[in-house]
C-alpha cells in the first residue's frame, strides 16, 4: 500500500508527501460512511479556511481559496453536509491546525463530526500543504498528509487529499482525478469534450466538423473510441490521447456504440456490415476477434461487466428494446429490463452489482437501476425533461447523465441513489452523452 | 353488338307495328334506357316494312358515321397528348426525379416496417430505377429525436436497409442502392411534437 502510493508520488514531478501519520489507514470500519445507503445521512464536517503561514498576505486569499476548492471536491461526492464556517469557534490566536492545540469541543458543539484543517505555505511558486482529517467526537486524527509541489498543482494536490479522506471514510479511492467525457454542440457540430469529474476546465477534444457521438475510455484512460462522420458515414475512431496514432472501424453499413474490455486493448462496438446490427468484439487495431451477439435485428450498446466476462446491451429481439446480459463464456443470455417498452443505453456499475439504463415510458425518458439479477428496480430521475445516457463514476458513487429539464439538454450529475441532482457544467450549445472515465493515474 | 341490340329493337318495334298497324300513327316509341345516349335515335314510324328498313339503314349509316367522327377525334387528341410529351419530356423527368428524391418513405414509432403506403411509394421509385438504368443512389435512415441516440442510429439503419431490402425483390440491382444510417441526428423538422416526428421517422433518397 505505502509503495504503491509512494510510486505514484514519485510520478508526480516536483510533489512529496510525508506520512506524519498512518493511523487506521486501510483499517478503516467505515463507521463514518454507511455503505448501504452512504446518502441517507449526511455526515457533518467543518472545514475552516486554511491556516495562512506565509509573510504575504496575498497568499492568505489563496490559502482561502484553497480551502473552498477543498471543499468543494467533498461536498462534491454527496457524502458530506458541509458546515457553515460563520458558526465556528476560532481561538483569536487564529485556528489550531493540530493535536492537541486543537479544543474539539468547539467542533462538536456545532454539530460537526469530522474537522479538515489546513496549514498553508507559499513560497514563491513552491507550495507546502498540510492537511489533518479529525474525528472530533473520538477526538482522534484520522489522516495527515503533507504536500510540496509547484503552485500550478495545487488543484491535484487537493483531490489527492480528498482521496486519501474517502478511501478512509468508505474503502474506496473515491471519484477525483477522473474525467468525464461528453459530446457537445457548442461549435455547431456534436464534437467530443471532456471535463474534470467536477465539471472543471472542459475541454474540445475532436475537430472533426461532423456529427461526432458516443465516446469511451480505455480503462487505462490512455484511449479513447468514439463514432464520426467525418468521412460520411458512422465510422468508429480508436484514438490514443497522448500520441498521434489510433484505428479506424470503417466497414458498411454502422460502426457505433464503443465500449472498451476492463483491463484490456480490446473493445466491443456494434457493426452492421452483415446487414444486421451486431456486437463484435475487436482488437484496440480495429480488428475484429469475434461476434459477440447472433439474433435478427437489432443488438446494440455493450457495457462491460468489471470482470469483463459479461456484458450487458440493448436488443430488439423480444419485440420492443430491452437489456440483455450475456455470459461471454456459456453463451447463455438473459433478459434483465422486463418493465416499460423501451429500455436503452445500459451501464455495467464498477461495483458489478447494478446496471443504470434510461428508460422511456408515456413520452419521458427516465434513469433506472436495476440488479444484475434482475431485482431491485428503482427509478432515479422524475418529472424532470427527459434523462438519458447514464454514466457511473469509476467509485460507483455517482452517476452522470444528460437531462433537458432546464430546457438544452445537459450534463447533470447525482448519487447513486438519486439524490443530489445537479448540473455539472454550462458550455454553449447542447450536452449530451457523458462517458466517467477510470481514475487518471498520475503520470 | 350494338348493330344486334339495334336490330333487336327495330325488331321489336316493327312486330307490334305490323299486329295494329293503323291504330297507333302517332304514337313515338320510348327507347331503352340504355339507348338514350344514341345520337339521333330514330324515331320509328310503323307505317310500312320496306319504310322501317329504310330507317334501320340509315340509322345505322348515321351510327356509323358518329363512330368514325370519334375515332379521328381520339386519334387527333392522341398525337397532340404525344406532341405535348415530347415538349415536356424534359422537364417531366425533372418532376419525375424531384418526386423520386423529395418522397420520403414514413415510418410508425420504433419501427422499420414498410406500410401499404410505404410499399406503394417504393413501387414508384423502383420505376423511376428502371428508367434511370444508369442512376446510383443513397436511402438515409432517419429517427425522431425520441429515444437514445445510439439505438437510434441503429434503427435509422435497419429502415434504410428494409427499404433497400425492398427494392431489390423488386428487381433493382443491391450495387445500385447504397445505405446510410443518421439515426436522429439530421430531422427535418426540429418541432417537439408527433407532427415533426413523423415527419422525422423517413427513409429519405439522394441521387448519387
């Protein structure tokens, strides 16, 4: 675990951390966060602005910011209710950052039950961070980390912290870092965009002056597919996002609907050079390895199970579109979706454990999960314009989808249990289509 | 077949004339209804058998003529109807190739089977195809913006090709007839309601 972590600091140009404290790292009962239902109750921290511990007191608005941008990122995940720093009790000798300066009375006395406390250092462009996580009722510190790096990575610097605070409270590393790509029709044409998971510094990332739909990542965040008719026609791209190399699926008829193996340089899309729209499964070159699906009509939209032995897609072949899943090694299928006439766009959780699709019924498209067996069906989205194309976070957490309900389709997020509903980002035109990438390892 | 029911009638007409041949000079004979759009239908006067054949000839004489008078006329609005297509040849085939490319072939929700009215318009283009030997085209597959995207663009391909699918049982060569799927992404009317839809729900033509 310390290795593991330590490699990817080293990754990390200018950055070291130093463990001041490894208290219940990994060991962890997760007490705070009830993993069931993580949303049903808010767990209460306060988050004061950081300790300013520079001479300039230009850095004391930065050390300010920092905390906001902090934050932010938390509250982001809807585990938290974030207190209101105007009820707090601060010392006039200004706030205590650390055990045992710190009176932890003050904390649960207005309600907090966790405490974040920043000390912050800028030294020219050199940052020095350093951030305690406390459970103020054990009065115990829960997570300490230093941080140095170069100004500019100040952002990064923060998830990584907030990570470090999710992965205690739920054993999971949580949803930051990752990116969320979308398609978007700002310019005129749907072109592929990404943002940050927060929505932060989108960005266009095709210029192909044509429609442009459906991206994915590779689960190593290193490729990405998507369906243009840059060249006439639904084509599918295999792109490498660093170097200037990739694929192109160009056969007859449609090459759409991407969706990388877990793990793999392989992915799934649908084609219909047969006549019949099938799943192939195909090489991270465009080749094709094998046919996936056999059945007159339509089959369409893979999603990968995390083991990447089954996927879940949408056919016809019951007579109006529903979720199947097929095992990839018995062949065997199932039906999943048997409620409503139209069940489309299914997305395997990272957790394994649910499938979110969109469903439309009298007129409206909704966002639905549902267990893998079949069980559990809950819809998430209600009387709210029309909610589409479902997206998991890499932590399972959250889910991204496109919605009209404030008129122009876009870009919303909420949890997994459909709480927190919320627009993501605004750009010009329309949103739609959003794709959560895996976590961006650090290189 | 005219000439015997004619005969018939005369027949008819000229017995009872001959059992009271006095007793009814001026009595005019109705004819039957089917013969009142006869030109000139005699009027049989039963005085006098050698006189009734007389008008039977004469009757059919003038018959006769008529008929001729009518077949030159046909004949004369045949070679105008054909000196009037030779004129407009060239833009009817203009018309005709508009129709072939602004007819859209219209779809249910959800769907890519071709309707009787479906059918009936194919049955125009595949015509149009076997006139314009040498013409090569596309047939889009389009959706109404309901439903997701990627089925969409699914389902824009199965109408494309059901209709193309078509055509070739009916004798167009499959070279001739490429298909292009754009799911939901080009409607023709943007509206949010069943009206644009339909509109939308089409399998569209383009002249290569």
């Amino acid at each position: 675990m310390i290795t593991g972590f330590q490699k990817k600091i080293i990754c990390l140009t200018g950055t070291f951390i130093l463990f001041f404290s490894m208290s219940g790292v990994g060991l962890a009962d997760y007490t705070y966060i009830n993993i069931s239902n993580p949303f049903l109750r808010k767990v209460p921290i306060a988050i004061p602005v950081f300790k300013n511990l520079s001479k300039n007191s230009m850095d004391a608005q930065m050390a300010r910011q920092a905390a906001d941008m902090l934050s932010d990122a938390l509250e982001f995940t809807g585990y938290f209710k974030m207190l209101d720093r105007g009820a707090f009790l601060i010392n006039p000798g200004g706030l205590a950052v650390k055990m045992p300066e710190i009176n932890f009375k003050h904390w649960t006395v207005i309600g907090s039950e966790l405490l974040i406390t920043g000390a912050y250092l800028m030294n020219g462009n050199q940052l020095e961070i350093e951030l305690r996580l406390f459970d103020t009722i054990k009065e115990k510190l829960l997570v300490g980390k230093r941080y140095k790096a170069d100004k500019s990575d100040q952002r990064q610097i923060l998830h990584r912290f907030c990570s470090e605070v999710i992965f205690h409270l739920t054993g999971t590393r949580g949803l930051f870092n990752s990116k969320i790509a979308f398609v978007s029709t700002g310019t005129g044409n749907k072109e592929i965009y990404a943002c940050e998971f927060d929505g932060y510094h989108p960005e266009q990332m095709t210029r192909t002056k044509h429609i442009t739909l459906s991206p994915a990542w590779s689960s190593d965040n290193k490729w990405i597919a998507y369906t243009s008719f840059i060249n006439g026609k639904p084509d599918l791209f295999i792109r490498n996002l660093r170097q200037k190399r990739g694929a192109i699926v160009a056969k007859k008829g449609i090459n759409a609907t991407p969706a990388w193996v877990p793990g793999q340089f392989s992915l799934a899309a649908t084609l219909s050079f047969s006549g019949d729209q099938e799943i192939y499964l195909l090489t991270g070159t465009g080749k094709i390895i094998k046919r996936l699906t056999n059945s007159r009509g339509i089959d369409v939209s893979p999603s990968f199970s995390p083991d990447g032995k089954q996927i879940a897609f949408v056919s016809e072949r019951g007579g109006t579109p529903q979720i199947y899943i097929k095992h990839l090694e018995t062949g065997e299928v199932t039906r999943l979706t048997f409620e409503g006439r139209y069940n489309t766009q299914p997305s395997w959780s990272p957790a394994g454990d649910k499938i979110v699709y969109s469903a439309m019924e009298n007129g409206h498209i909704n966002i639905r999960v549902i267990d893998i067996d079949g069980r559990g069906l809950m819809q998430l989205t209600h009387d709210a314009g029309n909610n589409e194309g479902p997206t998991w976070s890499p932590d399972a957490s959250m889910i991204a989808f496109s919605s009209t309900r404030e008129g122009l389709s876009r870009i919303y997020v909420m949890t997994s249990y459909g709480t927190d509903q919320r627009r993501l980002l605004t750009l010009q035109g329309e949103q739609s289509n959003p794709q959560w990438s895996s976590i961006i390892p650090n290189n | 077949m005219r000439k015997r029911i004619m005969i018939c009638l005369a027949l008819l007409l000229v017995v009872p004339g001959l059992l009271f041949f006095t007793s009814c000079a001026k009595k005019t004979v109705q004819s039957e209804p089917t013969l009142t759009q006869q030109p000139q239908q005699p009027q049989v006067q039963p005085e006098s058998a050698q006189d009734d054949a007389a008008a039977i000839l004469a009757a059919e004489k003038a018959n006769q003529e008529e008929l001729a008078r009518q077949k030159a006329l046909e004949e004369e609005q045949l070679k105008t109807a054909a000196a009037e297509a030779a004129e407009a040849e060239q833009s009817e085939a203009m018309v005709a190739r508009n129709m072939f490319v602004n007819e859209d072939i219209y779809f249910e929700f959800d769907s890519y089977v071709l309707s009787g009215a479906a059918q009936d318009i194919l049955m125009g283009k595949a015509q149009w195809l076997r006139i314009n030997s040498d013409a090569s085209v596309t047939i889009e597959g389009h959706c109404d913006e309901r439903g997701t995207n990627a089925y969409n663009l699914a389902l824009g391909d199965k109408r494309a090709e059901i209709v193309k699918g078509y055509l070739v049982n009916v004798g167009i060569a499959a070279g001739r007839l490429m298909t292009i799927s754009y799911g939901e992404e080009h409607p023709v009317d943007t509206g949010n309601f069943e009206e644009a839809w339909a509109k939308n729900r089409r399998a569209h033509f383009v002249v290569d």
